[in-house]
C-alpha cells in the first residue's frame, strides 16, 4: 500500500511541479514579476507538491487505491497495453523489433485515445470561459473577497499551455490589475486546470480531483488576498508616507532670511 501511496505522489507532484518550477517558468518569472511574487508563486507551489499532496494521498479511500497495493498481483504496465514480463528463452531479433514496435503502438494508441479527447473538452471549456468572462469590467474591478474567489476559480479552471500564467498575469499587472487578483491567478493558471482535473479523476479517481482542485483554490485565494494584497496595500501606504515626509518643508528661517545674506550697501 505505501508503495501505491508513493506512486500517486509522485504523479501528483509532478503534475504541479512540471509547469511551475521548470529553468524556463522561473527565468521568466523572475524578469517579468515583483521577486515576492515569484517567491509566493514557488513557496505555494512547494507547499501543495511537499504537504497537500501527500495529504491527499494519504486519504484517499481503498477502492482508489491501485490493485498492486491490496496484494493482487501487477498486470502490464501501461493499463490496456502488452505485458512486459520477460520471456522464457532467446527471441529473434525480428521479433524482437516487431514487439518492440507493437508495444510502442499499443501504449501510444491508449494515451492518445485517454488524453486527447480530454485535452479537445478542456481546451473547449477553457475558451467558452475565456470569451463569457468579461475582460474590461475585470481590469478596472475593485478588490474584494467575492471577485477574489470568483477569480481563483476561474484561474483553477482555465487549462493554459505552460508559462502562460507568467505571460498573462505580467501583461494584466501592467495595465494596472490589482495585485491579489494577479498573484491568484499566477499561482492558479499554471497549476491546476480542468484537464488536470479530467486526468486526475481518471488515473487516481474523483475524489482525489476535487481535493486537489479545491487545495490550489484555496491556497490561491490566500496567496493572492491574504499576502500578495496585504504586502502590496503596506509597500504602497509606507512609498506614500515617505513621499509625503519628503515634500514636507522643512523647518527653520527661509533662506532670504538667513543670518550671512545681508542686504547690499547703498550710498546716499
């Protein structure tokens, strides 16, 4: 059970980790993004890969767990595919091709036939979102809790191709987004979506799809509201402050009135 347990992990990790802490993704945070952005963005996305995860794992119930973990003994490897288990004597080496090449055709057959039908349902969900979601009432909304929210799960839904959470919240940022509903989608956009979801649900089972999906809502919400905002309201009111502390004149006699400018000596 505990190697299954491991298993599970280790997809789910990857899943999160692949899209967010790849050279590429974190070369491009770095140059288009606030630094607290990009350590909020990686330290969520470690907390969701080292402790929501195994959480979720942790407890899932026994019929989602694999057969292997409940003593039955492993099929192939690839569910639907060939065996692999070794043969019992020398084969030819054009059978050996000739299986090599079956094999390959038979796995490839079953992920295409698993995730692309998933990827044609997400990308068509993702741009019915994208075009119903108003793009001109969002730029100039105020930041609330309920836009929050309601922004976070947009950011969990929408599937998007790797680094373009960077792309699009960098762009929304300069046109003057709050900075919540920035850092929300940064950390939503790039690690979950409603592919994931259809994934998940499939090879682990739905229970583990919905926990996942609410934990990055959530953790997204925090990221973006209780941090991100929070830390952004402090930087601007403490900038404020200094500037007003600067234009502030300054106390003591005008400089007309100072003790070594005397009044030029007239003849009369």
């Amino acid at each position: 059970m505990y190697s299954a347990g491991l298993r599970a992990e280790t997809t789910l990790s990857a899943m999160i980790a692949s899209p967010t802490l790849n050279p590429v993704v974190l070369t491009m945070l770095f140059s288009l993004l606030p630094t607290y952005m990009v350590g909020l963005k990686i330290g969520f996305s470690l907390l969701v890969i080292l402790v929501v995860v195994p959480l979720i794992c942790r407890v899932l119930p026994m019929r989602e767990i694999p057969t292997e973990a409940r003593g039955v003994p492993a099929g192939p490897i690839w569910p639907g595919g060939a065996d692999m288990s070794p043969a019992t004597g020398p084969e030819p080496a054009l059978q050996a091709i000739i299986g090599v090449i079956t094999t390959y055709l038979k796995n490839l057959w079953y992920i295409i036939k698993l995730t692309v039908p998933l990827m044609l349902l997400a990308g068509l969900l993702g741009a019915l979102m994208a075009t119903l979601l108003p793009q001109d009432m969002i730029l100039t909304l105020p930041f609330s809790v309920l836009a929050l929210v309601v922004i976070a799960l947009v950011g969990v839904f929408l599937p998007v191709p790797i680094a373009f959470d960077v792309v699009v919240t960098a762009t929304l940022l300069g046109l003057g987004l709050s900075h919540g509903y920035v850092m929300a989608l940064l950390f939503t956009l790039g690690a979950f979506s409603i592919y994931s979801y259809f994934i998940v649900a499939t090879s682990v089972g739905p229970r583990a799809a919905w926990m996942l999906a609410a934990s990055v809502a959530v953790l997204g919400m925090l990221a973006g509201g209780g941090v991100a905002e929070t830390y952004h309201r402090w930087q601007s009111d403490r900038a404020l402050e200094m500037l007003l502390q600067g234009s502030l004149p300054q106390q003591g006699p005008r400089l007309g009135a100072l003790p070594w400018r005397r009044r030029p000596i007239t003849g009369r």
